[in-house]
C-alpha cells in the first residue's frame, strides 16, 4: 500500500494551494481518508477527513472555511483545497486512509488509521 502526497510549495500569505495524495495497492473506495498536518516543534493535527461516503466530511474548527476536502474515488485521488493561506498554516501536510464500513464517518484520531502517505511541506510567507 502507497499513500503519495503531492501539491505543497512556497506560498504567499492569502493565497490558494491545491494538495493530493493519490493511493496505490489498495481498494480505495473502502477507506475514509484524513488529511494531517505538523508543523515544526509540534504534534501532529487532523485538519479534514472524508468518509466512503462523499457528502461525509469532517474539520478541525481551525480551518473550517478555508480547507476543502475532497475525493475521486475513480483516480484513486484525494485533494484538499487550502484558501486564504495563513503563515500558521505551515507544516507538513500528511495524507492517511482508514479501513471502514460504508457508514462510518472520518475520524479525527491518528490511531485509527492503517496507512500514512509521506507527507508534503507546505510553507507560508508572510
């Protein structure tokens, strides 16, 4: 099982990234997916997750508003738009996939998820 992030960069404050993490080696379809971010001297956060269930989504209340979580279960692709980037924003952002019934929600906990992408570094400037 693959978990690869992509899309982080240098960006000014205010401005927009799209992030990716597109999987491999499993059946996409059976797992929520969570998005994670850890910025240096931190722990690790939930900022998104999103169920088998496309209308099933969850966010930190830090970044309700301005983060958007989505997936393509055909491209075995999901993505997390970032609007109105803030310096706080910078760190490194982890893709991660749980195994779940269809009904279940995404979680916010890190240990409930079997897989973990590579991580990809997204710095803010002020």
């Amino acid at each position: 099982v693959q978990l690869q992030a992509s899309g982080g960069g240098l960006v000014q404050a205010g401005g927009s990234l799209r992030l990716s993490c597109t999987a491999s080696g499993l059946t996409f379809s059976n797992y929520a997916l969570g998005w994670f971010r850890q910025a240096p001297g931190r722990e690790r956060e939930f900022v998104a997750g999103i169920g088998r269930r496309l209308s099933s989504t969850l966010y930190a209340e830090h970044v309700k508003g301005r983060f958007t979580i989505s997936r393509d279960n055909d491209k075995k692709t999901m993505y997390l738009e970032i609007n109105s980037l803030k310096p706080e924003d910078t760190a490194v952002y982890y893709c991660a996939a749980d195994r779940v019934i269809l009904s279940t929600p995404p979680s916010s906990q890190p240990d409930d998820y079997n897989y973990w992408g590579q991580g990809t570094l997204v710095t803010v400037s002020s």
